[in-house]
C-alpha cells in the first residue's frame, strides 16, 4: 500500500467520522460510543465491545445550535450542540461526558436535554492533579465510568480485556510518537495536515484497523534518509478540543515553515503517554491521566508543580524549533487563563512565538498570512544575527 | 456598543429596603479590615467561590473574596484600573471579568508590592491595596473559571503561596433516585466534599501553626444557620403583593451572607426581617406602583444595580426573585448542624445555583416563578459568565412551555460594562411588557 493510499485512507476517516461510524455499525453490528474530548480513556469502550469515538468539531456552520447555546462559546462546544439538535449523533448509543470546562458542561446539558433516547454518561474527572488524593479519585471516576458502561452493554468489562485494549491503543500511540520523531528528524516529511489527518483518524478509527495501516505508514519511512530541511522550523501549541482547520495549517506552511513539533490535542498531546499494561486497569487508566499531565502539562488541568511553558521551550530545544505559532480557538478560557505565563516564559527567554485566534467559522487568512509572513521573516532575522 | 445614558423615567424609583444601606456600612468595614490585615499580623488567605470563610474566620486568618473584590471595584464604578492591568498581562477580555478583575489586582500588588517592586501605589487606587496572600484555598462549584483562576492567582505571586484545592463535583443527576438533596450520587458527593473540607482544616492548621478552633466554628455556624433562616424567612414574604423587596435588595443583601465577619450578619437580617414585614403590614412595596412581577436570572451586573432596580420601578415591574439570590448563599440551613457543621457546610457548597444538572436546576427556578407569581422572565446573559448563561436557553424554554410566560433576554456582564447594551434591555423588555399586557385583555374578555 502506498503512502498516499494510507494517508487519503486516514484523511477519509478524518473528514467524516460519524459515516465512518456508520460504515463500521453496519459491517460489525456492534455499538459507537462518542467521547467528549480530552481526557476520557477510549479504552474502556473499547473493552466493552463498542467503537470508541471521540466527537469531532463539524466544519459546518451552526445554525440550529444556536437556539441552545451563546455565540460566545468555543467552536467546538457549538458544534457539538448543533450536531445533536441536527440529528447527526444518530449513529451513537452513548455519549460519554466528564470533564470539568464550563462550556463543555452546558454542551453536556443540553445534548442530554436533545437526546433523549441517547445513553448520556457522565461522571466528572477531578482536574487538580497533584492532591494527595488525585489518583483515589480518578480511580473510582474510572471505576464508575466502567460500572456504567457495564450496565449499558448489558455485560462486564473484563480485565482481560480492557487489558488487550490498553496494549492494543499503547501500540498505536507508539506508532504515532514514532512518525512524531521520524519526522522530527526529516526522515518523515508528513507536513502538518497529513499530521492531523493520522491522529485525528485515531480518534475515531477502529483501533486495529487504524493501527494496520499505522504500522505500514511506519514501514515506509523506516529505510528512508534524512531530507534536508531550508525552512524555518516551528512548533505549534494549543488548540486543545478542536483540530485547526487544515486551511490555516497549509497557509502556515506556504509561508515557508517546516512544522517540526506540536502540543496539539489533534497531535503529540493525544498520544504522548501510555497506559501501564500491567496490574490492574482501573488503577492503570488513573495513572496515565496523571502521567499524561507531568508529559504534556495541559490549562485544562491544575498542577502546581509542573508548567506548560517550561514544557514548551523544552520540547522545542528538543526538536530544534526555531518559534512557535499559538493557535487559540475563540472563547477557550483554559488557554485565555494560561497563556500570559507562556508569552512572559517565551519573552524571558527570547524566544519567538505569535499567537493566532482562531474560529469556527471562517477566518480571514489572507491577514493571517501577512501575519505569519512577517513572523516568518522575525525569526530568519533572529537566525541570521 | 451602546453607552448606558441618564434614564428619561427619572420619576419613579426603586423604594430600596432602607435596612440595606446597613449592608453598605458591614461591606465598607470589612474591606478597611482587610486592608488593614498585614498591618495587624494577620495570616490573609484569598479564596474564591464558595463561602469557606467560616473556617478561615474561626481560625484568625483575614479572608479575601475575589469576587466579592472585583464586585466592590465594580459596584464603585472603580474597575477599569485592574482589567486594564490584566488586559496588559495577557488576559483576554473574553475571561470572566471577576477572574480578570481580580488577577488585575494581583499584578497589581505583585508589581507594586512584590519582587519586582518600585512602582508607587496610589493611595486611592484600590486595585494595588489587597494585602497579598499567605495562602490561597480553591473551592469553586461548577464553573472551572474558579479552579483556573485560583492558579494563575498563585503563579502570579510566583507560586510561593501555598494552595489547597477542594474539587466540588457537578451533581449530573441520571439515576432513577436523583433529586434535589437527594440520591446517592448527592449522598456520596457530599461525602467526598465532607472529606476534602477535612482536609482544607489540617492544611489551615499548618498554616497557623495552631490547632484548630473547631468550637468557635461551631459557634459561627449556628449564627449563619439563623441568619440564612431570617433572610429565607424575609425572602419568601416577598410573595406578597405588593413585593415588600426586591432582586436588588436581595443582591446587595449578598455580601453580608457570603462573605461579611459572622458577628454582624444575624443582626443584619433580623433587621431586613423586621423591615420586611412591616411593609407587608403596610402593604408597601418594593417599586412604587406594581403592575408586573418578575423572575430574574442570571448573574448580577453589578455596575448596574441601582441602575436596574430604578429602571425595572420605572416600569411598575417588580423583579421578586431571582437565580442568584434565591439558590445559593447558605441556601439550605437546615443541613447545617451546629455541633457538627462540616458535612451541611460542603452540601450548602454543593448548592450554588449552577451546580445541578438542567433538569434538576430548572425545575427549582420553575418552583420560584410558580411560588413568586411571575408574569415573565428577565434573563441577564452575562457574557463571561458561562456558567450562568449555560442553561438559559434551557430555561426560557420551559418557562414558556410549563408556565407559559414570556421571557426576555439581554446582555452584560458581572464586572465588565462594556458588554452592557441598555437599547437592548430596554426595547426587550419593554416588548415583554406589552406582552404580558396583552396576555391580560385576553384572559379578561
């Protein structure tokens, strides 16, 4: 199979998730759960014999939606409440909830309150990660979480087989840090939007089937020689429930930018940590919801002992990043709460970064490019000097 | 954006409950005891949200309210300087503006106070004049603004302040047995809060170095239980008519149950009582002439109180209830047991009026209309207060189907002026208005 097969197979899954749920429904009979993003372990579904999906902003205007939420929410919890007032979330036998955003929480309301014949579970991640009794907690949240999905599928979620799921998503999440290296080091020139269109895809992808292709995508870049790189190398952070659009990601790239790393939640952040494999699950899962959060700290999240900025420089010294681009979804209060400490870190430390709101509806690129142009050129000069 | 002009009704006036010009007097003192603090050795602990500050003033540590500040700044017409402070660190106008506000202050005082200092304050500049913490205490119902908030507050002092987080869960409400105060998931959440505030009580002990008060607790507890009873009891003779009080009684009535010393708080309300029900002897109310009645929801503007509650009088609209005032501070007394007060403390945190899931939520505001005698619903959406404008949508729905009165709906904020658009209320407003007017010739012929 050809890497653009692989990649366009990815990209199909990525563009359209609930025909793909359809698709997947019909063939296997078996049931699709949608999951709100971030911090919800697909696992557990997946254990219990059902697609885990997690739900996808729509690039459709909201319309309906309106009548449910204010136009200033995030784009991504509009479109949420949009899709399940248009009728989209059919295909799903449940949608699990948990997370402790304030918009997502009135997203959560009135899904519920639309879908009245859809299993709305919820049980509410505790975000402040270094309390002494963070990881009890998480545990009984993923306990209960189970218990639920239990009572749903109308059988128990064995051990063994959330077991098989962890190793099974761990595998694919290893695939993925590994193009994440490959093309670190030029060696996978997958430009940003392919990027998205791998991990995106794993989010809603049937896991085996995804992982399949993953590890043939792999297989072609294994033998493969560095290229040599004359762009400038960048990072890009941010946007955490939604993916940027595509349009905005090439427009970043004709300015002559080689993408080189991110934090997205559409990227490294997704699957920057593992589930432990052995012991048991649920003690497992808690773990790795604290674990991911010391890897890549998230505004989402409390933790006092650890800081996204200082993470950023370091994953950029890593990867050789020359500047970052901050990409902020309109009305996202985590990143608005955040983001002084990062422009104050980066100012510290000289180290250039732009910041770029974006929307649900259309942005005006051509100023964007302007923007990134002369970003662009700030950080040649800097090289230069 | 509209600009909020001299009202041409000038006219009429909310008859304002005399008694809460006491409330003005208590806020005043308090906020010079604040101030004061550091100067009087006192341990400050900044907090948001819930109302813990029992524990911290059984303990001797001045207690600092964020909101409770940006609403003084706010309802001073003094808030400008610190969201332009903040605005000039990063934050975005979109953050909730009490967040903003208050972390406006923190720069402040951390630049004028702090490593970094030299500036020279302003003595009559309030944003710089907070004493700056010894600790900081996270303990926000629902909205996840507050936990945020509580964080970047400690990393702007450079994270040298301890923190203590109590995490208070959503009450979702799916199994067959949930409710209003009850079912398991409220049972074993209260437990789980119960514990933490255990917790938070050793953490203040370490800060203190001494330990803990638990009777002079106690003590203030069974003076907040019967001040919650008597401003309950003063609330619910508001279903007379004509509405002896109003919302924006209730609003500036706020303070002296949330977050005011104990001491003066059950003389308080026994004073609003005692003035409460006179009026009703008398049959005066709390606008002029009442012709309609109204529920309120959503958060205060609190530039605008005076403002509102002269100009819902000025259009013989009685706002009797509210969102806000009628579901949270100490809301249900009767969980708080005086000997022992921890577990009714954490389910009182449990009852902010954002922290039910819709359905459970609606059907209380519901209650309220039906209990009020409502002829229609203002809703305030407050623009960066997501975690009121959340289910209002939802609301005005039901209000229309169940009860079948009109609503009307306009947009502010709680600290943020600019995002008040008077036009818009007015015109709304007025239309709703006409149609409860109208809804009465109908019923009448």
């Amino acid at each position: 199979m050809e890497r653009t097969q692989i990649i366009d197979s990815f990209a199909a899954a990525a563009r359209d998730p609930l025909s793909y749920a359809k698709q997947w429904k019909a063939r296997t009979g078996r049931p699709v759960i949608g999951s709100f993003p971030m911090n919800f372990p697909g696992e557990l579904a997946h254990a219990a014999g059902a697609l885990p999906m997690i739900l996808q902003e729509s690039d459709d205007p909201i319309t309906v939606g309106h009548g449910l939420l204010f136009p200033f929410y995030c784009g991504y919890t509009r479109s949420m409440v949009d899709q399940a007032v248009r009728g989209d979330f059919d295909v799903l036998d449940a949608i699990m909830f948990g997370d402790h955003c304030v918009q997502l929480l009135g997203a959560a309301d009135a899904i519920r309150m639309q879908l009245t014949n859809t299993r709305v579970i919820f049980f509410q991640l505790i975000s402040s990660m270094c309390d002494p009794w963070t990881q009890g907690r998480s545990e009984e949240s993923f306990a209960k979480l189970r218990a639920e999905l239990e009572d749903f599928a109308g059988a128990k979620v064995q051990d063994e087989a959330m077991h098989a799921s962890i190793r099974l998503f761990n595998k694919n999440r290893g695939l993925i840090r590994r193009l994440y290296d490959m093309r670190k080091k030029g060696i996978a020139p997958l430009g940003s939007v392919e990027m998205q269109h791998v991990v995106k895809s794993s989010m809603v992808m049937d896991k085996a089937e995804h992982t399949e292709l993953l590890e043939k995508l792999v297989r072609i870049y294994d033998s493969a020689a560095p290229l040599p790189a004359r762009n400038v190398r960048l990072h890009l952070s941010g946007h955490f429930c939604q993916a940027p659009k595509p349009e905005l990601l090439e427009m970043i790239e004709q300015c002559g930018v080689t993408v080189v790393g991110d934090d997205l939640y559409h990227g490294f952040r997704y699957i920057s940590t593992d589930v432990p494999e052995q012991g048991d699950p649920i003690a497992g899962l808690a773990r790795w919801y604290m674990d991911r959060n010391t890897g890549v700290p998230c505004p989402t999240r409390v933790q006092n002992n650890v800081d996204w900025d200082a993470y950023l420089l370091n994953a950029m010294r890593d990867e050789k990043a020359e500047g970052m681009i901050v990409l902020m979804a309109k009305f996202c209060e985590p990143h608005m709460y955040y983001y002084p400490e990062v422009k104050e870190a980066f100012e510290k430390a000289d180290m250039p970064h732009l910041l770029i709101e974006t929307e649900h509806d259309g942005m005006a690129l051509e100023s964007l490019k302007t923007r990134v142009e002369t970003f662009v050129e700030i950080v040649k000069h800097r090289q230069a000097a | 954006m509209n600009i909020a002009v001299k009202s041409p009704f000038e006219e009429k006036k909310a008859n304002k409950l005399q008694s809460t010009r006491i409330a003005g007097k208590l806020v005043n003192d308090y906020w010079e005891m604040v101030w004061r603090a550091k100067e009087e050795g006192k341990l400050v602990c900044w907090y948001e949200g819930s109302a813990i500050n029992p524990f911290l003033e059984a303990a001797d540590i001045c207690w600092v309210h964020g909101e409770a500040y940006s609403a003084m700044l706010a309802a001073r017409h003094q808030e400008g300087t610190a969201q332009r402070v903040a605005e000039e660190r990063g934050y975005m106008r979109e953050l909730c503006s009490y967040a903003r506000t208050h972390l406006g202050c923190a720069v402040s005082n951390q630049r004028l106070r702090g490593d970094n200092a030299g500036a020279t304050p302003d003595e009559d500049d309030l944003t710089w004049k907070l004493p700056p913490p010894d600790m900081i205490i996270s303990a926000y119902a629902y909205c996840s603004t507050g936990q945020q908030w509580d964080e970047m507050t400690s990393r702007v002092f450079g994270k040298k302040i301890p923190i203590f987080n109590v995490s208070l869960p959503w009450i979702w409400g799916s199994k067959p047995d949930a409710g209003y105060l009850r079912g398991q998931e409220w049972e074993e959440t209260s437990t789980y809060v119960e514990r933490q505030l255990f917790d938070m009580v050793k953490f203040i002990e370490e800060r203190t170095g001494k330990p803990y008060p638990w009777d002079r607790l106690y003590s203030m507890m069974a003076d907040i239980r019967r001040a919650s009873e008597l401003r309950l009891e003063a609330m619910e003779l508001c279903t007379a008519q004509p509405a002896p009080a109003s919302f924006f009684d209730w609003v500036v009535s706020i303070a002296p149950i949330n977050n005011l010393p104990v001491a003066g708080v059950k003389d308080y309300f026994e004073t609003v009582l005692t003035e409460v029900k006179q009026r009703v002897k008398d049959g005066e109310g709390a606008v002029p002439d009442e012709k309609y009645r109204l529920f309120f929801d959503g958060i205060m503007n609190w530039n605008k109180v005076g403002w509102l509650a002269n100009k819902f009088a000025k259009w013989d609209a009685a706002v009797v209830a509210g969102r806000y005032t009628h579901m949270a501070f100490w809301q249900e007394p009767s969980l708080i047991d005086p000997n022992a007060p921890v577990r009714g403390m954490a389910q009182n945190y449990l009852i902010c009026p954002n922290n039910h899931a819709a359905p459970i939520l609606i059907d209380l505001i519901m209650g309220l209309c039906r209990k009020f005698k409502v002829d229609g619903m203002v809703i305030h959406a407050s623009r960066t207060c997501r975690a009121f404008t959340n289910p209002q949508f939802m609301i005005a729905d039901t209000a229309h189907k169940q009860l079948g009165i009109p609503t009307s709906m306009f947009e502010g904020d709680v600290t943020d002026e600019s995002f008040y658009k008077d036009e818009l209320l007015n015109s709304r407003v007025e239309a709703m208005l006409e149609a409860i007017e109208h809804r009465r010739m109908v019923h009448a012929a």
